[in-house]
C-alpha cells in the first residue's frame, strides 16, 4: 500500500464498524472515515482543487481534519497544515510561499486567517473544514478503484504533505513529504512498538506539527487502530480524555509534559489502561520521568529524536529500561535507516563513536524543500543523506548520546561551546526547572556565552550562585558570563526552543 487512505479502506472493507476516530461527541468507524474522506474529495475537486494542487488548513485537531489528510491522500492533492500560533503576517507569508488552491479553517482560527486574508494576493478559495464536510453531498457507490481513475494514481512518491518547519534559527522551509514517506513511517511505529488493531491513543498534538501525523495519526490508523482527537491541548481536558477514553498509546511533546507535571495533583493521578507513553522535542528530568512512570504504573516509558525532514523519528528509546541503563542517551538506532557522522568539513568518519553531525539515508527521509532548491541541496547529499545538522556520538550498544545542534554552538574566544552541555549543567541546580543557552555578539571574544533559566517551583534561583554552580563542572569558558531569570523560554509550536529571540532580547 503507498498511500494512507489506501490503508484505511483496508480496514473499511475488513471491519468497517471498527472504531477510528472519536472526540468524546462524535464517532466514526473506519467506513465511516473513507467515506467521508471521499465525500471532501469530491468537493476539493468541484472548488478546483486537481491534483499536485495544495490544500492548506488552519484549524486545531477535529475529525473532519483527519478525514481530510486521508482525501488528500486519495487524490493527489498535497495537505498543507499550517501553525495556528502565526501572525497573520507570517501566516500571509506561509500561504504565498505555499500557493494553496484552497484554505479551509476552523471557527477558533477564523479571525487569524481573516486577518491574514487581507494581506493575502492569490486567488483562492476559502472554507471552514465544517463547511467542507457538511457541502460535500451523500457519496455515490463509487469504487476507489474508479476514483483513482478519475483523480489518477497517487505512488509511494507523490507529494502528501508540506509542513513548515519550527523556524527556530531562520524562516520556516517547507518540507515536502512523500506518501511514501508517512507509510514507511507507519511501518517503522506498528514494527517497533506493536501497534495494531487493539492499539487506542490520544492525538492531542497540534496537526500542524509532524509530530501529530507521524507518531500517532497515520501509524495508528495504519495498524487499525482508533484515536481519541482533543482539539488543543489543554491539561484538564487532556486528562478527562485519558480518564474517558482509557487509550494505550500516548504521545505529548515534552513541553505538554511539563505542564501535566507541574499541575497540582498530578503525581496522585493513576491510568492504569496506558501502556506506552512518549515525549519528543527535549529531554525531560528525571524527577518528571519519575512522576509520569507513577501516574502511568502499566506503561513503557520512551522518546526518540527526530525532525520533519526524517518524517519524524530516526532515533528512538522504545522501553523505560533502555532509557535507565543508557542514561543521557536519546535512544537507539531505529529499524530501516542508515546513519553516519561527519566532521566539521563534511568527510565521513570511519564509525559512528564521534562526535559528529548525524546524517541518515532511509525511505522516511523527505523529498526536499518546497521551491527552495538551495536549502534543498544543502539538507540532501546527492545520493539522498539527510544532514540533520546533529552532534551525536554513538556508545558501544548502538544507542545515540544527542551532544547538540551542529549551529547550537556558542563560539567565544576560539571556544566552541555546546549549549546543551551547560544547559543540561544548569538544570542540574534545584532551582532550575528549564535552561537555555545562547550567545550574543561581543567584541573581543566574538560571542558572549549567556543563558536564561526557569525557576522551579517554589525556588527563587540567584543567577551568581547558578555560575558558581556551573563553575565547579564546566570548565570556565563554559560557565555563562551572564544568566538572566525569566518566567518562560520562547517556544515555537512544536516546543523547541526559540534561540534566536533570546539573542535578539538578551534577557
């Protein structure tokens, strides 16, 4: 099967009253889904939507919004998700780049896009996702087989999806993703982690996000599985709909996660049903490792590394015991892709001990750039490795030890500094919940090394002693010259940390 609809009329022939998707009101078996992922289909198509033609959305998590990943699927339109958290300008600027035929929203986002309408010079046409499923009329008995005569056969490597990427150095690119692309991945999660028709999750991360359509929307669906939908995450809302759905699977960004652990209470709660419980985007503490693993006794605990471009993972930690026997490890190398280091000069190095900047070649990895052939050329080798633009070195068992971003380095007197390093120092403190670590421009030493932290709960961190603290671990040119205490690190949507803003802001 090369594409994602295909998988669920799999299973709409097979079990067509099986579950697929709820939100807590309303229901759909996987008959249900196919038919209305055609019934979209067929409307797309009369608002002059053809194939190659994108369809962008701007909407949170809803049923009518996985049912139309699954009609673009069908017919060759490409699915643009577009960050429901930009400016209108920006998001102006998204739809230009983009070129959508057609922009389709939701009641919560109308204002945004509105906004950004006016701004906007191309001819489209524009809908609630609502609109569009409730338009579309009573579909006929149509076989798939005659609609994909009539919107031509969509291959392994027909574009599916653009997702703009989280643009935490630099503009956002457009990452072209193949069908090809989102099933190899769905092959990669039922393989690993036992997904299957048995398997429940939550999908409360942002759509917008590959995180929301590669770890649990399309793999889940593939397996035949069934998926919970909260619209936008929201801690008691998150929480009712664990306690109502009672899933097995759960994916939240680490972000999420420190807001669920921070919450009071949280470490009494139990849900026993969940058995696999993930994070992504950073690493999260121990303490929280520890309070998730005791609100979620049944569950193997794991998180992984990733990025759009690798259609998520390409590294992963699959079971909590892995995680604590590899302390400080991202997790192990992932079933079908191959992996290198490179130098800072590009040569590739004889083993995978490093340090070096990760590159991987796997049928997951992205087509390229969405008119960018630039960046394009400077993600993908010729002969199609990724370089992630990652420090790793790999220990003797095969599991990664993630040493930071290849352009996250502070540079300052002739000194490389790894902000990961110092941060993961600095979170260390008692007083510190978060950290990061950036460098601004200085005269005599190039750049200066600063970093901004989070009070943990309860504690009023005092910036000298965190560089005393740091002082005692770190050699000096490590230790921050200046340490700023901040209510919170900017974030873009998938949770990582905006460096650029604090450079620019020099808290």
């Amino acid at each position: 099967m090369v594409n994602i609809y295909q998988t669920a009329a799999f299973h709409a022939q097979r079990r067509p009253d099986a579950a697929a998707l709820d939100d807590g009101e309303r229901r759909l078996g996987f008959g249900g889904l196919t038919d209305l992922a055609r019934r979209q289909a067929d409307r797309l198509e009369a608002l002059g939507a053809g194939r190659g033609e994108r369809v962008a959305v701007v909407a949170n998590g809803s049923i009518d919004y996985v049912a139309l990943y699954h009609a673009t699927a069908l017919t060759g339109f490409i699915l643009v998700p577009l960050n429901t958290r930009l400016t209108p300008t920006e998001l102006a600027w998204a739809l230009g780049h983009a070129d959508p035929r057609v922009v389709l929203h939701d009641d919560a986002n109308a204002a945004l896009v509105e906004a950004a309408r006016a701004l906007d010079t191309g001819g489209r046409e524009w809908l609630t996702v609502a609109a569009l499923s409730k338009e579309a009329g009573p579909q006929d008995e149509e076989t798939d087989d005659a609609l994909r005569r009539r919107f031509g056969a969509v291959e392994a490597d027909t574009p599916a999806l653009i997702v703009y990427t989280s643009g935490t150095t630099s503009l956002p690119k457009g990452a072209v993703l193949t069908h090809g692309n989102l099933v190899w991945n769905a092959v990669n999660y039922q393989v690993e982690l036992g997904i299957g028709e048995e398997t429940s999750a939550l999908l409360a991360t942002p759509l917008f996000h590959i995180g929301g359509f590669g770890v649990l929307n399309g793999p889940v669906l593939y397996g035949g599985g069934s998926l919970r939908v909260v619209p936008r995450f929201e801690t008691e809302a998150v929480l009712r709909a664990i306690g109502e759905a009672q899933p097995t699977h759960l994916f939240l960004l680490s972000a999420m996660w420190v807001t669920l652990t921070d919450r009071p209470g949280f470490a009494e709660l139990r849900f026993p049903s969940v058995r696999y419980v993930q994070t992504a985007a950073s690493p999260l503490s121990e303490q929280r490792q520890a309070a998730i693993r005791r609100v979620f006794p049944n569950a193997e605990f794991g998180w992984g590394f990733g990025m759009t471009e690798s259609c998520v993972t390409t590294i992963k930690n699959r079971f909590t015991a892995e995680i604590l026997a590899h302390p400080g490890s991202v997790g192990h190398v992932w079933r079908h892709v191959a992996y290198r280091l490179a130098d800072e000069e590009g040569r590739i190095l004889p083993d995978l001990t490093g340090p070096g900047e990760l590159q991987v070649k796997a049928p997951t990895v992205f087509a390229g750039y969405w008119n960018d052939p630039e960046a394009t050329a400077a993600a993908l080798s010729a002969d199609g490795w990724l370089r992630t633009g990652d420090l790793f070195r790999f220990d003797p068992d095969g599991f990664a030890h993630f040493i930071g971003r290849s352009k996250d380095m502070v540079k300052t007197g002739g000194e490389n500094v790894a902000a990961l390093e110092v941060e993961n120092c600095l979170v260390q403190h008692p007083a510190v919940s978060e950290a990061a670590v950036f460098g601004v421009p200085h005269e005599r030493w190039g750049e200066e090394l600063r970093a901004a932290v989070v009070a943990a709960p309860g504690k009023t961190p005092d910036p000298e002693e965190l560089r005393a603290f740091c002082r005692a671990r770190l050699a000096g040119f490590k230790v921050p010259k200046a340490i700023a205490v901040v209510a919170g690190l900017p974030r873009s949507s998938s949770g990582k940390v905006q460096k650029f803003k604090l450079t620019e802001a020099r808290p």
